[in-house]
C-alpha cells in the first residue's frame, strides 16, 4: 500500500480517537481494520508490540501511540485549534489511572480481589472530575470542542456501556450530555461506520 495506513480495530478506544483526529485533519488514508486474534503480519512486522492503532505514514515513519497519531495529524491541519488548550494532565490521568479502572470494571470477572462496584467507584472519581469540569465549561478544556473531548470520549463511552443503566442515573448529567452530543457527532458516526 502507498499513502498512510492506519491499522485500527474499530472498536479499540486508542484506535477511536486516532482516526477521528485523522479524519478532522483531512489526511489522506487508508484504513486496515485489524482482527484481534489473525492480526496482519505485515503490522506486526512495522510495530511488533500488536496493538492498534498504528500509522504508516506515507513517507515511511511509523506512529505506534494513539495520542502520537493525534498530534502529527493535528499537525498537519487543526482549523479549530484543538491543540490549543493545554489538557496534556488530563488525557495523562486518563490513559494512565482512568483506563486501568476501566478496564477492571468492564472485565471484573479477570479480577476477583474486589467486587465490579469497587472499580466501578475507583472509574466515578474521575467522572466526577469530569462532571465538575463541565460545570464551568460545555467541553473539558472550554468552550469548543479540543483535543481532550476526543481523547476521553471513547473511554467515557466504554465505561458507560459498561452498565448503562447505572451511568444513565449517576450524578453526572453534564457528562451524560456531553457523551450524547459526542456520541451523535458526525464524527464520531463517520469513524464508526461500518466498511465493506
């Protein structure tokens, strides 16, 4: 292949955010979707960690972070400046605290030291932080949309699909309205949709 190649997994949160900041930027790609248990020999080959997603740019270089792919991409073009707002803590606690809760409240059964209600609790103090975050502002980093709002959202979706019902009644209403714009987003639906 020629040009830039993303191999993602659609529904991968790391591979989420990498091509709607892709897709925001306009650069030119082609997509490889990824399957988890025959994964590509030729990824394997560019980035033997296995995971998605990772870009082949075109002039060779390879991306293998997430967040990396969403900088160079932002690079390229950001008209709205999601760069702007520094939310470089934020998406750190998020990838670093927020996603191993996660993980362990989506998986509970893999980690039977504690009950699913404990890391469910151990995720809300970050939603909470998020909630008191949209409080004074419609997105995490202020007014408009940025850099932030794309990194967390599919982590935020991932936790809350977790037990809809749950989060759906959680003191959280300003971060249950801003998952639903993000998840009604014309983005979010184009990196989302189904490929042949």
């Amino acid at each position: 292949m020629t040009g830039n190649v993303l191999y993602s997994f659609r529904r991968c949160p790391y591979a989420m955010r990498a091509r709607m900041a892709l897709r925001y930027s306009g650069v030119p790609l082609s997509i490889v979707e990824v399957s988890l248990k025959a994964k590509p020999a030729e990824m394997l080959a560019l980035s033997p960690k296995g995971t998605v997603p990772v870009l082949v740019c075109a002039d060779g270089r390879v991306i293998e972070q997430s967040l990396e792919i969403m900088h160079w991409a932002l690079a390229q073009y950001d008209p709205d400046n999601w760069l702007g707002p520094d939310s470089a803590a934020l998406i750190e606690e998020n990838d670093q605290v927020f996603k191993v809760n996660l993980d362990r409240y989506k998986y509970a059964i893999r980690y039977p030291e504690q009950p699913m209600e404990h890391y469910r609790a151990q995720g809300a103090a970050f939603l909470q932080r998020l909630e008191m975050m949209l409080e004074q502002t419609p997105y995490l980093a202020g007014d408009t949309l940025s850099l932030a709002d794309i990194a967390l959202a599919p982590f935020v979706r991932q936790f809350a699909h977790v037990d809809r019902d749950w989060f759906e009644q959680a003191p959280y209403p300003r971060l249950n309205a801003w998952l639903e714009r993000f998840l009604a987003s014309e983005l979010f639906n184009a990196v989302m949709a189904k490929t042949a």
